[in-house]
C-alpha cells in the first residue's frame, strides 16, 4: 500500500531556502529494493551541488544519499536483507532526507549491532570515501607522510584516523585553530592553517624538503595549485571534491612542469558499484570502527525540517565532523 512520508523536496535549484518539506508518496518496493524506515540521516558536501544545480539533475527532486534504518519491506529479488533488519547505505540515488524511502538493495547493508543508527547514518558516505581513497586510489604505505585538505571535516576526519592506524603522518588543513586542534586529536601529525599560512612552504619544511606522494584534495579551485607544489616528482594529485569551486581550465602540460605528476578526479559510486564491493568496503569500514581505529565524530544535528540550517552550516566552513538530520 502507498504511504504518504515527511521528506524534503527541491523544485528549482537554490540555496538552502529551495529545500521544502513536503508529504510524499511510498509505495511498496520495486522488485530490487527494499523499504527503510529510517532513524538517521547524513549530511554531505555532494547534497550542496545537487541542490545548488552544480551537479545536475532532471527537477523536481529529493536530496541527500545516506542513511541507516530498519528494513521495513523488502522487494521480491532482495536475498540479503530481511524485514527488521538494522542496515545503513552511504551511496543511493537522491531522496534520503526522508522519514521513510525505497533504496535499491545493492546500496544497502547491515549494520553491525556495535555501531548505532546515528553513527551509521554519519559514516557510510564518508567513510567509504575514505576506504577507497586511502585503499584503492591510492593504497597508503606505513611511514609515508600526506597531505589531506579540510581534515577537520565530515571525510577529513575519518582519514586522518584511518591514515594514522595504517602508519602514516598525515599532513592535514584547515581554517583555524580550534579545526586545526580537532584534527590533531583525531589523528592527523601536523596541521597547517591555509587561510593564514604558505601550504607549499609549510609541506616542504614537515617533511625535510622531500614533499609528499601523495594529496587528497577536496577543496578544489582554491588549492589546486598548492596542491600540485606540494607534491614529489611522479606524485598523485587525488582531486575529489569542489568545496571552493570546481577546478577547470586545467592545461595538461602543468603536470609536466611540476614533476610527470598524476591526477585523477575519482568518485564513490565507481568503488562500491556492485554488492559484493559494497560489502567489502564496509566491513572494512566497519571493522576499524569495532576496532576503535576510527572514532564517529557528530559534530552537530539538525531536525529533518532545519536541512536548509544545516546546508548553511556545512557551506559556511561552521561545522566540524560529521553532520546527522535527526528523524522525530
Ligand atoms: P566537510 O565536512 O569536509 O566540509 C567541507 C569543508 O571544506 C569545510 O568544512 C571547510 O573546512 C572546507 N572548505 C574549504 N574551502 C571551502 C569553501 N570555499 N566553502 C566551504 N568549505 C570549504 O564535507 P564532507 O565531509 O561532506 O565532504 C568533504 C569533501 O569531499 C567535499 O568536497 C565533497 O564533495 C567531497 N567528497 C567527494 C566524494 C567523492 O567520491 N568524490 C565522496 C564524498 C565527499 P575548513 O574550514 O577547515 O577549510
């Protein structure tokens, strides 16, 4: 039977005042999805473009791609999941800022009784971004040094963990000191202020002038140059995100001038496409957390109906950590 959920709704793209909370339709799920009443809800960086129209979709539409929950009603195909399963996704199509949705199952797993709702809906995203980014695009080494940009953020944190357990010093940024001190205490080895120091000067000078081989960098167009400073002869520049502004205009010959450099401009969704790489990246997420490796971060929760409240906080560099849409 169709229901009708609480669930926010774009009809042109905007800032933060597009997003309306509206009653929308349920029905029952397709044959490859399964039905989650949802208990939490995380926020991301990738909800600003889709709402702000940098990333494009055909309107109206939901926002938001992760969340945890319980199975509420499980499509005819569906063999993984079951009704009353606890179970979290962090890379669906968009519409999670909801009571209640239909995900495609390939999206969903169970979540670890050991890791709460809350915790689940803050981590999947982000942390399987650091899963492929640390293991996959660039599979880190114990004893390497990096640098990861914005370390005191949703993903920055769980990195700079991440990073940590495996044996390396990360090198993070941030905008201030009390970022900077957040960042230190989840693991990152040193922190340099970029809206007040030389990032270049400051990685040549941590790392006894030999730069480091590799940098994570979400902020975009503002550090993309810096970036590349930064980086040892034949490094990899792992440009993920567009915080400051898309990088454009990029002439390849840049690469050659600073050293054969290599970039790539990765996403989540390439990483986790199937189930079975689903699973493994988060059992792998979720073993580092049972594993106290990695600590959850909530810096700070706003009710479903404040989305656009929190749009503005995370745009406006004010949070810290992951952000939660609390359900009633
Ligand atoms: P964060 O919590 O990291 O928030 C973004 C941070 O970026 C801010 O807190 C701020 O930290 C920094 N920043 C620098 N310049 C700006 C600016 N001009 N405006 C706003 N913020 C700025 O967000 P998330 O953890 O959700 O995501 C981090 C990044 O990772 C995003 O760019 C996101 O798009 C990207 N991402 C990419 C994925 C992929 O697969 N490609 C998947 C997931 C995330 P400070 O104040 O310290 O500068």
């Amino acid at each position: 039977m169709t229901q009708q959920v609480k669930a926010i709704r774009i009809e042109a793209n905007g800032g933060p005042e597009a997003m309306k909370l509206a009653m929308v339709d349920l029905p029952p799920p397709g044959t490859d999805e399964v039905t989650i009443r949802q208990k939490a809800v995380g926020l991301n960086f990738i909800d600003i473009y889709f709402r702000s129209g940098l990333y494009k979709q055909s309107l109206p539409h939901g926002l938001g791609c992760e969340a945890s929950g319980i199975v509420e009603a499980v499509g005819a195909n569906v063999r993984h999941l079951k009704v009353g399963d606890r179970v979290a996704y962090g890379q669906s199509p968009l519409g999670a800022y909801a009571e209640a949705r239909n995900v495609p199952a390939n999206f969903v797993v169970k979540l670890p009784s050991a890791i709460s709702f809350e915790e689940g809906a803050a981590i999947m995203l982000k942390g399987l971004t650091a899963q492929y980014l640390l293991r996959q695009t660039y599979r880190l080494q114990g004893g390497e040094t990096i640098l990861f940009h914005a370390a005191a953020g949703g993903v920055g944190l769980i990195a700079c963990q991440w990073a940590k357990a495996l044996g390396v010093k990360v090198i993070g940024t941030t905008s201030s000191p009390e970022k900077a001190a957040l960042a230190k205490a989840n693991g990152a080895w040193e922190v340099i202020d970029y809206t007040r120091e030389n990032v270049a000067e400051r990685v040549l000078e941590l790392t006894g002038g030999n730069k480091v081989p590799v940098v994570y960098d979400s902020v975009g167009k503002d550090t993309w140059l810096t970036s590349l400073d930064c980086l040892q002869p034949r490094g990899l520049m792992v440009s993920f995100g567009n915080a400051s502004g898309p990088v454009d205009g990029v002439s390849l010959g840049i690469l050659a001038s600073k050293g054969s450099l290599y970039v790539t401009r990765p996403m989540l969704g390439d990483h986790v496409a199937t189930q079975e790489k689903m699973a493994a990246a988060a059992g792998e997420l979720f073993d580092m957390i049972i594993a106290k490796n990695i600590k959850v971060h909530i810096g700070q929760r706003f009710p479903l109906h404040e989305a656009g409240k929190a749009h503005a906080a995370l745009a406006g560099r004010q949070t810290r950590g992951a952000t939660i849409l609390t359900l009633d």
